[in-house]
C-alpha cells in the first residue's frame, strides 16, 4: 500500500466524522404547530395563527402589501442568564425566506421587537407577517453564534379563518 493510500485510510474516518458534525449543527429538524420544540435553552410552541386584511381601529387602520399573518408562539427559557430573542423567519416553499415586521402597532398581544426572556420565564405573544397565502415553515433559532446555532422548522398549514379585521358599521334599520 503506497504511502498516501495509507494517509488516506487513515484519515478518511477522521473527515468523515467532522463533516457530520458539521450537518449536526446546521441540521433543520421540522414539527408541527402545537409540539413543543426544544432548542437550545429554549423551548418553543406555536399556538395559533390568523390570517388578516387588515390591523388596528378607527384611524390606526393598518392595510398589508400581501396579507398579515399572526402567529401566536410561547417561549420558555430553560437557561440560567436572560436571553434576548431575535426576529423569526418564515420560509416559503421555494426556501426564500421573510422576516417578522419590525412594526408590531395594532397587533393584539404583539412581541414587538425588543424582547427578552428571563431565566424560568415564558413568554407569550404574536408575530407579524406580511406575506401571500400560503403554507410556510417558521424558522426558530437557538440564539447561538453564525454557524453554530441549531434551527427547528415548523410547520404553518394554510388554514382559512374567518378574518376578524376591522369593519364597516352596520347601519341600523328604521
């Protein structure tokens, strides 16, 4: 066996097992809306979404470019400091990817964007997207460092609801 075969066998398993771990890290595991997903020190749930023509009352009427998607997520943290927590994403069938309105006014128990978690604490709250109809995947994160950071995908079926938006008043009959 020449000397570089021998190089070879011997370092093989070596690469082998440092690309694996490599896919471990960046290795996007999928749930359903509804499972808890534990990631890192946080544990995640996506409680509910509504799709909306549009926010807000009265003069504060907000109208979307597509149309908004509320997710309602609840959010534990496990670990042992606070923990801030980034924009999420969605990712659309094509894998392109759009992420969360910075603009949370008119959202009923909104996030916003400046938000942290305590030790023991969950929060709960909903995120806001303007994006077509559509069945999409939420994007969660860890929070780690580029590179290193575990994702989850879960799953947001298109479901159609009643949008419950703001509305014209009905005129009273004489």
């Amino acid at each position: 066996m020449s000397k570089s075969a021998t190089l070879l066998a011997l370092f093989l398993p070596l690469f082998l097992i440092c690309a694996s771990c490599n896919e471990q890290n960046s290795t996007k595991l999928s749930y359903q809306m509804g499972e808890k997903v534990p990631l890192g020190p946080f544990t995640f749930n996506v409680v509910q979404t509504a799709w909306r023509t549009q926010l807000g009352e009265g003069f504060k009427v907000r109208s979307p470019q597509q149309r908004f998607l509320l997710i309602t997520i609840s959010v534990t943290n496990g670990g042992g400091k606070e923990l801030a927590l980034p924009l999420f994403k969605l990712e659309n069938e094509r894998g392109e990817s759009t992420t969360e309105s910075d603009n949370s006014e008119g959202v009923p128990n909104g996030l916003g964007i400046l938000r942290s978690v305590a030790p023991a604490e969950t929060l709960q709250g909903a995120l806001l997207f303007d994006v077509p109809l559509a069945s999409y995947k939420l994007l969660l994160t860890d929070g780690g460092e580029p590179g290193s950071e575990k994702t989850a995908l879960v799953d947001i079926p298109l479901r159609m609801d009643v949008d419950t938006g703001v509305q014209a008043p009905i005129p009273k009959m004489k």
